[in-house]
C-alpha cells in the first residue's frame, strides 16, 4: 500500500512538471541578432603613424556564437543565421572592401593612393550570402606623408675627353 502511495505521489509531481523542449538550441546561437552582437578591432601597430601601401595587422573578435565562414564557403544548414565574415573598408562603406576575411586576424593593406591625413579604417560584419549588418567597429588612422630615401646625386658624370681633329 505504501508503495502505490508513492508511485501516486511521484506521478502526479510528474504530471505537474512541463517543460518546452521544442524552443531549445544546443549549438549555443538562440538569440543572437547579427545586427547587433559585438565586432573588436584592434592593432598592434601605431595607428597615428601609417603610410599608405603599408600592411596594418588587425586582431578582429566578434561574439562567439556568431560562425565565422569564408563567403566561398556553405555554412552546415543548422548555422546559417549565425554564419558571417568580416569586409574592411577604408573611410566608408559605398565602395569595394580592401579586405574580405572569416580570419580573426588579418592584414589589411593601405591603398598606396591613400591620401595623407585621418582616415578610418571601417570592419562591418556581413552575412555569409554578403548582406551587411549594422554591427561595426571603426579604427581612425593617419596616414603619414611617405618620403623616399632614394639617392639626390645624378651618378657619376661624364665629361669625357672631345677628340680634337687634326687640321691639315
């Protein structure tokens, strides 16, 4: 008797009980918004001080449930809402990215037409398909006049020696 009391008692504590299996994501991702998850960058070279063709080594972190994924690539069916790419612009985003990268660190070349003076370096996330995100970070940068070490002597120069005729 005292068996069947507890085996009343343990069913209806178990009938009570609901829980939403359905709504559970084990990969970690439920919830996340590629608009709005955080992009770092950050340099570890002196950013006051770039010259225009110079490769500038960037350390790139975003959240870590987002799949970072090369844009050739197809993400597992499951990730495909979470799977983006980083694309760097130099001072805005209308352009051609000068870089496309899934990599968390990355060198990003300075175009050598880059005028001297401040510019930003601009890191947006996209989706794995290209489309942009709202989720950025920006890096300001000045680019300093190059100046060539090249030699200012002409060489060495030819005064040579002028046949002179014999007259006759």
């Amino acid at each position: 008797m005292r068996s069947s009391l507890i085996r009343i008692a343990i069913a209806a504590t178990l009938a009570s009980c609901t829980a939403n299996i359905h709504d559970n994501d084990v990969s970690g991702t439920a919830n996340i918004d590629l608009d709005h998850v955080n992009v770092d960058v950050t340099s570890s070279v002196d950013v006051n001080n770039v010259q225009a063709g110079m490769s500038v080594p960037l350390n790139l972190t975003v959240d870590s449930r987002v799949l970072l994924i090369e844009p050739s690539a197809q993400p597992p069916a499951n990730r495909v809402d979470v799977a983006a790419h980083f694309q760097i612009y130099l001072d805005n985003v209308d352009g051609e990215p000068i870089l496309v990268t899934a990599s968390t660190q990355a060198e990003v070349k300075i175009p050598s037409s880059a005028p001297p003076g401040p510019h930003t370096l601009i890191c947006r996330l996209h989706h794995h398909d290209g489309r942009p995100t709202s989720s950025r970070f920006e890096v300001k940068i000045n680019v300093k006049v190059s100046i060539s070490t090249g030699s200012l002597d002409g060489g060495a120069g030819g005064g040579g020696a002028g046949g002179g005729g014999a007259g006759g």
